[in-house]
C-alpha cells in the first residue's frame, strides 16, 4: 500500500514479505552501529520482528515505519517513518539507509514526506528525533529536517547517551 510518494521514491507499508529486505537493512553495518542489533539470527527472525514491532504500530497507532523504493526499478532501498516510544512523550521519526544508497539525499527527502504526514494524516502537532551523539549523517539530517537540538537522554540505565532534537509542525 501506497502511503507516499516523492520525485524518487515509493514509501510503502511494510508486510511480512518484506522480511528478506529487512533482515539485510538490519544487518547492515551503520544498522548495527548505530540503531543496534536487533538480534535478528534469520529472515525468519525479521518476519517475527516485523509483525510484532513494525506491522503492530500500523494497528495501535495508525502510523509506523515505512520501506522507501526506487520508483524507477522498484529497488527497496531503506525506511524511514514514525515510531511512539514508552520513554518518550511524542512521536519520532526514525530513517535507516542500505549502504549503497546513503548519502544520496533520499533520507531527506522521505523524511520530509513522512513530516508531511505526521502534520496532515496523522495530526500530530511535535516530532522528535533520537540518535548518537557519534551518528554525525544522523544528526546533520535531522538538523536539515529543522528539528532542533533539545538535551541529552539516557531511556534506560544500561543505554548509550542520545541527542534528542524536536520540531513543533
């Protein structure tokens, strides 16, 4: 299912089908650096998480992750969406790129469509945006995007510090 669409890109509702895709988008090494292991040991494992996690939020809050495709050859490239956290007291937006096509302007420009939706579909009147204080892309994107720096936050003992950025739409 169609949610949006930009110059270059399909952005689509994620199925269980996708878990091939998403276990390499997982698996990839800046996934891993600096989103974290999932601990994703199979595509079935991906099938699993999906369903429970991604396809879970599209029911409870009507909004989640989205895959981001090449309109030109249909080639899934990335993600990029929305995401409510326990520890958090609004909505963030997330992205993730496969390697190949980072750095290319196409977290961007999902972004700023999946902003669209969360001011006109879904209503919501402040995103935030979490990531690394060492996530250098991350932070510059989410800057671009016009989220502003806010504080640092730890969501759980154990946890890395993270940068918290906000945005009123």
């Amino acid at each position: 299912m169609i949610v949006a669409e930009t110059n270059r890109l399909l952005i689509t509702k994620f199925t269980e089908n996708d878990a091939t895709f998403f276990y390499k988008l997982a698996k990839s090494p800046n996934w891993i650096r600096y989103i974290g292991d999932r601990g994703l040991k199979t595509v079935t494992d991906a099938q699993l998480y999906l369903k429970e996690d991604t396809l879970k939020s599209y029911t409870e809050f009507g909004f989640g992750f989205y895959k981001l495709q090449l309109k030109e050859n249909g080639e899934l490239i990335g993600t990029s969406g929305l995401v409510k956290r326990d520890w958090l007291e609004y909505v963030d937006i997330g992205f993730a790129l496969l390697p190949e096509y980072e750095g290319k302007g196409f977290g961007f420009e999902a972004s700023e469509e999946i902003l669209k939706l969360a001011k006109n579909q879904f209503h919501l009147n402040k995103i935030l945006a979490i990531t690394l204080p060492t996530n250098k892309k991350s932070v510059k994107l989410i800057e671009k995007l016009g989220l502003v720096f806010e504080k640092r936050v730890k969501p759980f003992e154990d946890d890395e510090e993270l940068l918290l950025f906000a945005k009123t739409l």
